[in-house]
C-alpha cells in the first residue's frame, strides 16, 4: 500500500515538471530526458560524496589535529572553531548559510539544494567519521591537507555543488562592483590570513597560505582536468589539404569558417577563403606544426589553450 502511494507522489511530481505528452512520439522522448536527468543526478551526487569523503579527510586527518586553517568559509570555519573551541561541524554549517541562500537567489534552487546537502554531509563527515591524524610534520598536513581538501572541492564542483561558500559571496560582489570574482576571493583570503596572524600566529598564517595554495590549484586540477587542449585557427590558401591532413594523420575534426584575406605573408590582396579550426592535444600540437608547415609553410597558425569541452572527436578514439 505504501509503495503504491510512493508511485503516484513520484507520478505526480514527474508530471508537475515534465508533463505527459499526448502522442507516444513525445512520451518516448520525455522517457529518454527522464533517463538522462536521473542519471546525471546519481553520478553528480556519487561525485559529491567523494567530494565530501575527501575534504573531511583533509580536515579530520590532517588540518584539524594540527591546529591549521584554510582559506575560504572553511578557513573562518575553523579560525573561529580555535579561538572559541566550538564543534567545526556546526560552524561549517552557520558559516556557510548565507552562502546557500545567496546562492539559490543567484544561480537557483537546484544548485541551492545539492550546496545544503553537500555541506550537511560534511559537517556530518567531520563530526562522526573517526578519521585517523596522518602526520604531525607541518609542510606535509599543509600539502596534503590542502590537497585533500581541495580535491574535496573540485569533486563538489563538478557535482554542481559547493562545500566552500566563498565563491558564491564572489559572484555576488562581482555583479554589484568593478571587481573580479578573483580578487574577492583575494580579498577576503587576506583578510582571513591575516587575523590568523593576528589572533594565533604568524607562523600559522603563513602555513595557512601554504594550505590554501595546494588546495587551489588541486581544485583547478579536478576542474579543468588532466589533459590540456590547445585550439588551432589556421589561414592558408591550402586549406583543403590541411584539414585532409587533420582528420587523417591525427584523426581530429575541424570546421571550416568563411573569411575574407587581407594583405599577408604572401602578398595576396583581399578575397574570400576559408578558415579551419580544429582543438588538439598539447601532445599533438609539435606535430600538427610540422605538418602544416610541409603543406604550406607561409599559412597563418594561431593557438590558444582550452580547459574543456563536450562533443566531437577530441575524445573519442585516433582514426586508423
């Protein structure tokens, strides 16, 4: 009885959001976008499970033994929980409350909900995981804390959630100021570090900042990813024979944009041509070069990097 009632609140909830087309084509595809929501929705929350599984290892391993702190909300976090000995899992959560209304007011509800579990599954993690302290050697809890932590951070991210607020309250700021997202963040790591030097010490501070740098650029590793991608806009009048040579020798695709050419290298006058870009892999790049440059060594080649993209060959598997 209970699990037909399940059925029909689920039904009703389902029809709220998505309604039932009339015709069996539109039903057919409302079950395939209902497929793909909830699969995307399992893989974000497994992803923002080890998120939280590795930023309270980070915590309770490394930073909270040793007395350090971090940037960001999680920074004050623990500042306040040294200076007044309050639990680091309530803290977490009042620290980061404002953030969670901000951010449903800012990028909606969806991101809203998934941001208050993640930081409540963390709170929880901290409190009751019974993580062992790894170290007591300094550099190595402000490394690894750090890491850990970050990777934490990175993972809820790319969940589409965040367990450190500070970003969201960067976002805000931005839009009603001429500063960047960036130098708030700046701004109020600053300020962050600074108090620990003030109310702790110096040396805290300065292993604060150590922590805080291994933590960002662990959170740039997960989002942007292992592999860098390089982006490759080519002008030649050969462009036939190099985009042949594109899909052939490394098994890539390109477009072709129509452009108009200018006085160049090889002395032409304006008229229309074509244009390919294509994005490789920073290992492809050397020899993309020295292909072009047999092909036509007077062509126009600009290059510029790419964190990450969807779609298209770059990730599917080399041409034979």
């Amino acid at each position: 009885m209970m699990l037909k009632k399940g059925s029909h609140i689920l039904d009703a909830i389902l029809n709220h959001y998505y309604p039932k087309p009339k015709n069996k084509l539109g039903q057919a595809r409302r079950l395939v976008e209902l497929r793909l929501i909830i699969s995307k929705l399992l893989v974000d929350a497994l992803v923002i499970l080890i998120g939280i599984l590795s930023a309270g290892f980070g915590l309770r391993g490394f930073l909270m033994p040793n007395g350090f702190i971090d940037g960001g909300a999680t920074g004050i976090s623990l500042l306040i929980s040294q200076l007044t000995g309050t639990k680091l899992s309530l803290l977490l959560l009042l620290v980061n409350l404002p953030f969670i209304l901000l951010g449903y007011n800012l990028l909606g509800r969806q991101f809203a909900v998934k941001t208050a579990l993640a930081i409540v599954g963390l709170a929880l993690c901290v409190l009751f995981i019974p993580y062992p302290q790894i170290t007591n050697d300094k550099l190595l809890v402000a490394v690894f804390g750090g890491f850990f932590l970050g990777a934490g951070i990175g993972l809820s991210v790319r969940g589409g959630a965040v367990i450190d607020g500070t970003e969201v309250l960067a976002i805000a700021m931005s839009r009603r100021s001429g500063l960047t997202i960036g130098d708030i963040i700046l701004i109020v790591n600053i300020i962050i570090f600074s108090s620990a030097a003030w109310f702790l010490s110096i040396e805290t501070a300065l292993y604060a900042m150590l922590t805080y740098l291994s933590a960002s650029k662990t959170v740039d590793f997960i989002l942007e990813g292992i592999e860098e991608y390089t982006a490759v806009t080519i002008i030649s009048l050969k462009w036939e024979k190099i985009g042949n040579m594109i899909k052939q020798k490394l098994g890539r695709g390109y477009t072709v944009y129509s452009g108009e050419k200018g006085v160049g290298r090889s002395g032409e006058k304006e008229y229309d041509m074509k244009i390919l870009y294509s994005i490789v892999t920073r290992l492809e790049v050397s020899k993309l070069k020295l292909e072009i440059e047999k092909i036509d060594p007077n062509a126009f080649v600009v290059m510029s990097s790419v964190k990450d993209m969807k779609g298209g060959m770059i990730k599917k598997r080399r041409l034979k």
